[in-house]
C-alpha cells in the first residue's frame, strides 16, 4: 500500500523546513529507517529517516523547496503498485496542499 511522507516536525517550535537534499531518488528502494533526505530547520540541518520500506515513487517537492510541517513530500509504495496519485494526495487535509511537483533532472 502506498504511504504518503510528509514534512515531518524536527523541533518544537518548527512550522516549516527546507527540503535540502533528496538522499534516495525516485525508483529507490528504501528500507523503514534508512536515510530518505535531508531537511533544514531554522537551526540545523537533519537527516531524516524513511517511516515506511518499499520505492520511492513519487517525489513531491524539489530540492530547496521551503515546505509547511505536515504537508506531503514524497510517495513511498511497491515496485509495481499501481498508484493514484492524485487521489492520494487530494486526501491530505485541505491545510496539506500539495506543493509543486519535483523536476526530473
């Protein structure tokens, strides 16, 4: 089953972080734990760890985009799953807009 990453919350006074870097890409088989991406914060800049295992499917924001806590940053689902996206993302609460979609490089 596809699960949604979302900006996670890396300080108590923390509303929003900057994507800084994408460790895994999309097609990447990632593992629960293992280093997803990195993310600054007004004061640091943290690794942050995969919650689910299976590819990376879908990347939802470019690298140096700033990104509210909580909203939607990647897609993380089987290899062969066939995933609607779009109402995938569209069942995010209405504050968790989804932001511009990452640019294949």
């Amino acid at each position: 089953m596809a699960e949604i990453v979302s900006m996670p919350k890396l300080g108590f006074d923390m509303s929003e972080g900057t994507l800084v870097n994408w460790v895994k890409k999309e097609g990447d088989q990632v593992e629960k734990g293992e280093l997803l991406a990195e993310i600054e914060t007004d004061k640091a800049t943290v690794e942050v760890e995969s919650l689910y295992s299976g590819t990376v499917r879908k990347l939802l924001v470019s690298q140096g985009t700033v990104v509210p806590v909580n909203q939607p940053i990647a897609v993380v689902g089987g290899k062969d799953e066939k995933i609607d996206f779009d109402a995938l993302t569209s069942s995010q609460p209405e504050s968790a807009a989804v932001p511009e979609p990452a640019k294949s490089e």
